[in-house]
C-alpha cells in the first residue's frame, strides 16, 4: 500500500498531522496557499507562526503547489477551514491527473453556502464512489506535535480506507478508532464549537463551573437531537467525536473557540476578539448555520439559539444565559 500523503492546509492541525504522518514514517507533502508562509516554512523547517518549537522530519515536504501535492499522492487529507473547504476541492479536482484518489477531511463545520455537511460537498464534486473518511475528535494540534497521549475517530462509509488513514496516523502516542457514522462524526465537530463559544461566554461573565458542568450537559443533548435528525448515530455522540471533542473545547483556553466566548463574556466586542486571536473561530459560522438547521428541522435548540443571537443578533450575553435561565420547566430529556 502506498506509504505517501499530501495535506492541503499549512495551520496548526494541518502541521500537526503533517508531522505525526512523517514520524511514523510516511512521506508527507504538506501544502499551503499562502506562498510567503510556506517559504518561511521551507526556510525554518518548522511552522513558527501556529506552531513553533516543532522541527520537520526530514520525509516531511512542504509546497505552494497545487497540482505538485495533489498527484504527491492518492491519499489527499484536507485540513483547511469550513469556509475554504468547497473551494480547495474544487481547486484540487482541477488540478488532478490522478483519478484514483482518496480524500479525508480534518476540517470541523458545515459548507456555509448551504449548511450542507462537507462529506456532501465531496460527493457533489468528485465520484459518489470516491473513499472518503473524516478525523474527528478530542485534539489540539500543540499536544500532538508535543508527543501528548492523543484519540481520535477517523470515520468512512469504506472502512478499508477509514483503515488505511488508521495505519498512517496510528502510533504508540496516538490512537485512532474507525466508525462508518460520517454524518455523527461531522455533526458532533461542527456545533462542540458553538456549545465552546457559549461556555466562554458564562466563565467570562463570572459564573461557575456548576454553569459550564450545565451548558456541556445541555449542550450534549442539542447535538444529539439534531446529530440523530439529520442521519447519527446515537452512540457516536457520547464517544470521542462527540462528548469527548465537547468536553475538550468547552474546558480548555487552549480552544480557540472558547477563548472567544470568554472575551465576549468580559465584555469585548466580537471585532476585538476576533483580531486578538488571530486565528479561524470556526464556531463562529457553525453557529448561523446550526440555528438555521435547527429551525429547518424544528430541533430544539436553545443553547445554541442563543449563541447565535449574541453573534448575529446584538444579544448581550448576559442576555443570553437570562434567557436560557429564564425558559419554562420541564423534564429532563
């Protein structure tokens, strides 16, 4: 089986799986659109800007050139941005000459032209027939370049090759579960992201870990409700790609995401937050494009309502936790 991969996306996550590709011995080929950054990687022989103190091995290659990384290899793991996904597949289907390929994601959020999930844009673009597979689960980039314990789901209706991405990323350090749920493993990495923005929020505004405790609970059952609407499975939610990535991005500042909501919740605009972490804040988009699924559905989805007011809407968030607060008893469900 061929041992090579190419990965369109030259951020954090993209590097990360770039260099646990590489040290277990598979020749990578990491790509990024932006050519000054990628010189500067090629330079440095490290991503200094999102993710510095970590040294390329030397099967690791890094380029700006499209159609030299999507023929590196039939493996293509795409790890740009929601709002960037559509585009780069279009852009790397352009530049084929390879037409037996394979695609896996790392990307977390939906197509914002439509709320679509992103394995519909792959099908839409290429082969219903084409394997595909997305990694989802508990994990910042940091900790994988660091070597830290790390698990993670890599999920395809074609578990062959949900098993070939298991081979190449597996490690004594890394572990991969595969799953046949795309749609659970999608939908529980798309809205952890807009559950996190609203954990920041209440831990800026003062409140307590009772809060938080709450909010991923509560939080939990809305994507369930909407994960098994739109094709999940119930099981896939309470493992890595669902509780496990909530948990993760609603405790830790090392989310950016929740590092967002915090400085919503300390009373900073969402301009201001945004420029101070300088990076994608997925939740952002995946918000509008949850409320918008969940009206479509008629899912009930308060939490996740309310964010999406704060963000589009003017809501203050104080406003916000009142209303949640303020909602008629009911049972537990």
């Amino acid at each position: 089986m061929e041992n090579k991969l190419s990965i369109l996306g030259s951020g954090s996550w993209g590097t990360a799986l770039a260099l646990l590709a590489a040290r277990n011995g598979c020749q990578t080929l990491l790509w990024g659109h932006n050519a000054n950054h990628i010189e500067s990687l090629i330079l440095d022989r490290e991503n200094k800007h999102y993710l510095p103190d970590h040294a390329f091995p030397s099967n690791l290659s890094i380029t700006s050139d499209l159609k030299e990384a999507t023929n590196f290899s039939s493996v293509i793991l795409v790890c740009v941005p929601s709002h960037a996904f559509k585009n780069t597949l279009i852009e790397l289907k352009s530049n084929l000459t390879n037409t037996d390929i394979k695609i896996a994601w790392a990307t977390k959020g939906f197509n914002p032209d439509d709320g679509c999930l992103l394995h519909e844009i792959v099908a839409k673009i290429f082969d219903h027939d084409t394997p595909a597979a997305i990694l989802s689960g508990p994990t910042f980039a940091n900790e994988v370049a660091a070597r830290l314990p790390t698990a993670i789901t890599i999920a395809s209706t074609q578990l062959e090759f949900a098993k070939q991405i298991s081979d190449i990323l597996h490690g004594e350090l890394f572990r991969t579960y595969t799953s046949s749920d795309v749609i659970g493993v999608e939908v529980g990495g798309a809205i952890k992201n807009v559950l996190a923005i609203a954990a920041g929020i209440a831990d800026g505004l003062g409140f307590g870990a009772n809060t938080r405790a709450a909010l991923i609970t509560r939080g939990l059952n809305e994507i369930i409700r909407l994960g098994i609407t739109l094709g999940g499975k119930p099981e896939t939610f309470m493992g890595l790609a669902g509780l496990g990535d909530l948990v993760l991005t609603c405790t830790d500042n090392q989310s950016r995401n929740r590092r967002f909501g915090l400085a919503l919740g300390l009373g900073k605009d969402i301009t201001q937050a945004r420029q101070e972490i300088g990076q994608e804040i997925e939740g952002i988009s995946a918000a509008k494009e949850t409320y918008l699924l969940a009206k479509k559905y008629n899912v009930d989805m308060p939490i996740a309502t309310q964010t999406y007011k704060v963000l589009y809407e003017n809501m203050s968030p104080l406003t916000a936790v009142q209303n949640l607060l303020g909602r008629e008893q009911k049972a537990e469900s």
